[in-house]
C-alpha cells in the first residue's frame, strides 16, 4: 500500500521502551540473558542451509526477520551506535566511520593531526568523548545501563564497533572488553587496548588462550592495483574471539550467578568481501567469490560455537539471542565518464579509474578552491596527487576550511563550517553534473535546493554534540551478474579499495538489505516477520528483553519490535515515497521508505535508475 507522505514532514517520532510495558520476566525478577551476534556486512539472501547453517537454523526455528534495514549511511560505526544506543544517527552523531570532528585527533599517530578521523579505533573514540563532554555518543549504550543495573556484560570482535557499547569504560574491570587491540602495546609499552582485568588474565590462562589477540594475517592484506587481495577468510582471530567468549567468558559468567549480556562482533564477512583477491578490477565475480563465500561460513562457525557453549553450559534455555548484521554489501565499481580526475594520472590508480578521493578533487576543481590533505599535515594537494585517506579541506586556509569531505566509501560526507550557502548550492549544481552520484540530503537549514532532500527525512537531525554533515552524496549503483539485485549490487566508492573488491555505505538495497533474526525464550518460533524493522530497533528490543530503564536525550528512536514476541502486539505498515523538486537537469532525489506508526524504515533512495531498487520508472509521489 503507497501512501504519500508531504515533502514537509521531515522527523519522526518513536517510542522508547521505557514508555512500554516490561516483559513479563522482568515484572517477575528473572530477567535473561542477551547475545547479540553481529556478523559484519552480511547481506540478507545470501544466507542458506548451505552457506551458513548455523545462522540459516537460528532464522528458521526462531524469527526471521524478512524485511531488515540498516541505517543510512550504511557504515559500520553509524550502525554500532544505533544498536548500542537504539538511537537514529541525528541523535549518536556516528555519521559514518570517518567524521568531522571540528578538533584535531593527537593520540594515534597514524592520523594525528586530523580533523577529520577514522574512529574504529579505540584510541581515537576515546580522544573523541574528550572533546564532548566525555561522551560524544551523547546517549546511554545497552552494556553500560545493563552492568548500571547488575548484569555480567562483554564486548568481544572487531575494533571500534566492539567497543562503541560501553565506550565510556575503559578500565577493563566493570565491562569486558576484548578486540583486535586488546594486550597491543605502543613502541614505549603503553597499553593500546582496553585493559584485561586480573580475573579475565588468569581465566585466559587457565583456558590455555594469550592475553594478546591475534592479528589479521594475510586476510588484512588489500593487494593494489596490480596485485590481488586476500583469499583467506579471517578464521585465525575469530577463532580465538569465539575460543575467548565460549571458554572463558560465558563459563566466568554462568559462575557468577546472574543474567548477562554478550555482544560478539564477527569481522567476517566484512573484513575479507573488502580485501578479497578473487576479482581484481573486474566487477565479477566481485564478492560473490570464494573467499567472500570462506568469510561467511568463518562467522557461522562462531556463532555456532556460541550456540554450543549455551547448551553445554545450559545456558540456551534463558538466553535471547539476535542476530542483525551492521549493513548490506556491494562490489566496487571505480567507473566514470564525468569526473575529471578519469583523465589524469594518479599513483596506483589504473587508467581511466577514479582514483581515491574523487569527490574532494572534482569538488575543488568546480569551485575553484585549494585543497589540502588533513591526513598529511594540511599539506595541500598537488597535480596528480590525492589525499592520503581521501579527505579533503577546501578553501584558502587548512585551519579554517569553507567545506570539508568526509570520504567513507559508497557515500561521503560534506561540511560547510562557515554555514554559506551560497558555496552548499554551488556545491550541489557540481555534484549534479557527476555521473558516478545517486542522490544528495542536504540541511534544511542552508534552504531547499532543487534536486536534493533534507537530512532530516533520514533521521540524520537531531541530538547530536559531533558536527552535523551539511550534505550527505550517495553514489551510484547497479546490479550485475546475478538475478538477485541485491546479491550482485556494484556501487562506486570513494575508497583506496580497487575495482571488484568490497565497499557499502551507499543507499542500494543490497547496501540497506542487512541480515537479521532472533531466537530465545522471549521470541516467537517458527515465525517471518514481514513488517520492516532496523538496527536502531535491534537497540530499544535489546534494551526492553532486559527490562532496561533508559533515559534519552534525543527523540530518534527505534520501536520494540513487539511482533516477534509471543502474544506481542503486531502493528500496521505502509509504503510511502517522498521526491525533491527536480533539477535544472531534471534530477531529483527519491526516498523509497515503509512506516510503521511513525517510524520510517528507509529502503532506497537516490536518482531514479542510479541506484538498486530504484528503478528508472519510481514513483514520485510527494514530490514539490
């Protein structure tokens, strides 16, 4: 059903689950315990009995969430806090992985300097909540109000998102934090990761596990331009993060004698659909390969390691487990018969490609502005060259830019520091006459401008102490060499990755189509939900199964997803789209979204015909 929603109506508002009744085992003090398992970039459909056992039995003996949405933009960071705070990303301020901080990062030397830092890192998450009163997430994560309120909790996976769920703690001793920095010291012997606790340091050796994680080995290794990447699944750190959380930490935690909460963050099938060297510069197989394929049964093998310990610990029957990945995936696509830098020559960049940092030097080409690098001292960028991460400050000074660009992969970032918008329409006529773009947000507050939509329709004003973007450019997508869209979705990406690797981050379906599905005590079994649910939803679910009270500073909130529960009440949804007023050139932005009450679940959204399930002939409806 289609309804239209106004072009004006550009916010939602949503429940807590503080507003909503406490689960019956809550009432009666006999709260369960919680794992959240997040297998990194796993699309939806490409999970089946043979590809993934483990993960395809929790789906069809539990919930199967049929319709799953991550948050725009699709990255990971973005996604960790909206399961960590069940906040939309106008209220956490995680607008992506690399954001505008508006200060210089110093603590990691790699990006010291910056402005505009890379924050999967726990170093520089922490520097961040310096700069913001101590916590820039400005919203209470699931892992510290559940240890506030007397459960064992634990962070375990890949570094950043692991740790985005109690961030704010970093002594090692309340909540259990173990990542690819954990035991990693700096050339002095300072202590990089979160600190291990004496308790966990002599479980780990009891159980015969160091107290220092693993590496990535060869599966960190992205080859370049003439070499291929990695054709191995990250199965040797992963192996130890699911040795660590089924031989220590659920064991310490049964002993304990009370209710849990355990987040595992599985790096496959992320890590290795990036890096892998299956498909170097061609858009197939891309990361429908046998490495991609090697990285997903990596994460099914931890969770069914998991899944194990519960029954042998007798766990399983107290235990609620949800599944939800942080966001779809896509194969890279480096193609463009528009951009100007196509026709020049750039270090380690095949001819005829976009090099890393394509929109900052179009961008500064267009407006006739310098351009200097933030991850190389504000050195300014010369002929031929492009920035060291992809970013970008443009204007006459480094320290005082007129825009920056946020490079993350299948969509960028803008900010206007000096608020002209003047420089933010001249802005938007350049990425309009860019083949390689899919739709641009734009803040209301620098006016409406033909072509774009308000940041606002995606949640992305509200709350939040970190700068707010001004734009944010969604690129372009497509489909090819499969009859699943979004199983063989191909988007352009502004990253160091090449032609045929992995990126998401873009508005296609197959980047918004994440996996997700439930099992436990307190979900239904046997059951397809057909109503649109997302990861800012996994957040407030998580936060009533525990009967958690949380007090929120933003109103962008997630529902409980109340459906999947027994006897829990099943509301109503509808379809809808909102278009922007044309362009000169006849480009407008199309938002394809689903309701449910008043939460709206984005499904798509770009220039019709640019973008995977948006087709050429999208309705418009709501247009103005």
């Amino acid at each position: 059903m289609l309804r239209p929603i106004p072009f004006f109506c550009f916010g939602f508002l949503a429940l807590s689950s503080a507003s909503l009744p406490a689960p019956a085992f809550a009432q009666n003090n006999q709260p369960r315990n919680l794992i959240l398992f997040v297998p990194d970039g796993l699309r939806a459909l490409k999970v089946t009995p043979e590809t993934a056992p483990a993960m395809a039995a929790l789906r069809d003996k539990g919930v199967n969430f049929k319709n799953p949405h991550s948050l725009f933009p699709t990255f990971t960071m973005a996604n960790a806090s909206g399961m960590s705070t069940g906040h939309y990303l106008g209220d956490t301020g995680t607008f992506s992985n690399s954001i505008y901080t508006g200060r210089p990062v110093t603590s990691v030397a790699s990006q010291a300097g910056t402005v505009v830092p890379f924050i999967e890192h726990n170093q520089i998450l922490g520097e961040v909540d310096e700069h913001f009163n101590g916590d820039y997430l400005n919203e209470e994560t699931l892992l510290k109000a559940a240890r506030d309120a007397g459960f064992s909790t634990a962070a375990i996976g890949k570094v950043g998102p692991t740790f985005l769920f109690d961030h704010t703690e970093r002594t090692g001793t309340k909540t259990i934090t173990i990542d690819d920095q954990t035991g990693a010291t700096e050339k002095d012997g300072k202590l990089i990761g979160i600190p291990l606790s004496d308790d966990m340091k002599a479980a780990l050796a009891v159980a015969n596990l160091p107290t220092v994680a693993p590496g990535r080995g060869d599966n960190g290794k992205a080859g370049d331009s003439k070499t291929p990447g990695t054709t191995t699944a990250n199965a040797k750190q992963q192996e130890y993060f699911a040795d660590v959380a089924s031989k220590v930490v659920l064991p310490m935690f049964k002993a304990r004698n009370k209710p849990f909460v355990l987040v595992f963050w599985s790096r496959d099938p992320d890590g290795t659909q990036h890096n892998q060297g299956d498909s170097l510069n061609s858009v197939t197989p891309g990361i429908n390969g046998p490495s991609s394929l090697a990285a997903i049964k990596n994460a099914d093998n931890n969770l069914a390691q998991l899944r194990k310990a519960l029954d042998d610990l007798g766990l399983a029957a107290t235990t609620n487990i949800i599944v939800s990945a942080d966001h779809g995936f896509s194969t890279i696509s480096k193609e463009s018969k528009t951009s100007s830098t196509v026709k020049n020559t750039y270090p380690d960049t095949p001819e005829g490609f976009l090099p890393l940092g394509f929109l900052a030097l179009d961008l500064a080409k267009a407006l006739d502005l310098p351009l200097f690098d933030p991850n190389n001292k504000n050195a300014p960028v010369g002929p031929n060259t492009y920035p060291k991460a992809g970013n970008g400050l443009l204007g006459k000074h480094a320290v005082s830019p007129d825009l920056v660009v946020a490079t993350n992969g299948g969509s960028d970032l803008i900010y206007l520091p000096k608020k002209d918008r003047k420089l933010a329409r001249r802005a938007v006529n350049a990425l309009l006459e860019q083949d390689y773009v899919s739709g641009i947000f734009v803040d209301q507050r620098l006016g409406r401008i033909p072509g774009t939509l308000p940041l606002s329709t995606l949640s992305l004003k509200g709350k939040a102490v970190t700068p707010h973007p001004a734009m944010v450019v969604n690129f372009r997508s497509y489909a090819k060499g499969c009859d699943e869209p979004t199983l063989c979705s191909i988007s352009i990406a502004d990253t160091v990755l090449r032609q045929g690797q992995g990126m998401h981050g873009s508005f296609s379906r197959g980047d918004t189509m994440n996996f997700m599905a439930a099992i436990g005590p307190d979900f239904k079994a046997g059951f397809a939900n057909e109503l649109p649910v997302s990861n800012a939803d996994v957040g407030i679910t998580a936060a009533h199964l525990l009967g958690l009270k949380r007090k929120s500073k933003g109103i962008l909130l997630g529902r409980v997803m109340t459906e999947a529960m027994p006897n829990g009440q099943v509301p109503k949804s509808f379809a809808g789209t909102i278009a922007g007023k044309p362009a000169a050139n006849g480009l407008q932005t199309v938002l394809k979204f689903q309701r449910v009450q008043q939460q709206r679940y984005f499904d798509v959204a770009g220039f019709p015909g640019r973008t995977v399930g948006l087709p050429e002939t999208a309705k418009t409806a709501g247009a103005k």
